[in-house]
C-alpha cells in the first residue's frame, strides 16, 4: 500500500513525539522561484540526518549552479519545521530570489 507524503498528515501524538525527539522524521521547506530552489531539512542527527548524509553523498563540488551546505556536528535542542508536516512545505517565489537577498 503506497502512501504519498503529501497525503499524510501527522496526529496529534505524532507532533508531540516529533517535538520531542522520539519520532524519526524529516521535516522542512523548499524556497522556489523560476531559476533556483532551497531546501532546508531538520531531523534526529542520529536517524534520518545520518541515513541522509550516508546516502545522498555530496556529487560534485559547489559550483555556480549547485551548493550543497551541511554540518553534521551542528545540533539544535528543538524542531522548528514540524508543522509543515511531513513533506517539505513549498514556499513560491513571485519575484526571483536574487532580488529579494
């Protein structure tokens, strides 16, 4: 039985347990425009983050077109993305992202 991650909406234990650091999920957002896209994701260092830095191996140097920015020894004590639910939350850009920084 396949399940879409947008579809899934996490319950109310589910939140209380995310918080707390007892349930291992990723949470986080994408910043879109017509040109660039920025993904930021939070999750247990020693869970899904780890699984994440073992199995998407960097594939190439930053470059013009790509940067890949990650710091396994940074840790913070609380979640800030777990409202957006499971999928990440997709934030549109109407003007371009070079004009807005």
């Amino acid at each position: 039985n396949i399940l879409s991650i947008r579809s899934h909406r996490l319950t109310d234990e589910e939140f209380a347990k995310a918080d707390n650091g007892e349930l291992d999920i990723l949470t986080g957002f994408q910043v879109v425009d017509d040109h660039w896209r920025i993904l930021v994701i939070e999750g247990l260092s020693n869970g899904a983050m780890r699984r994440i830095h073992k199995d998407v191996p960097r594939a190439t140097q930053n470059n013009v077109g790509v940067k890949y920015l990650s710091n396994p020894s940074l840790h913070f004590k609380e979640r800030l993305y777990s409202a957006f639910n499971v999928a990440p939350k997709d934030i549109r850009l109407r003007e371009p992202l070079g004009r807005i920084i």
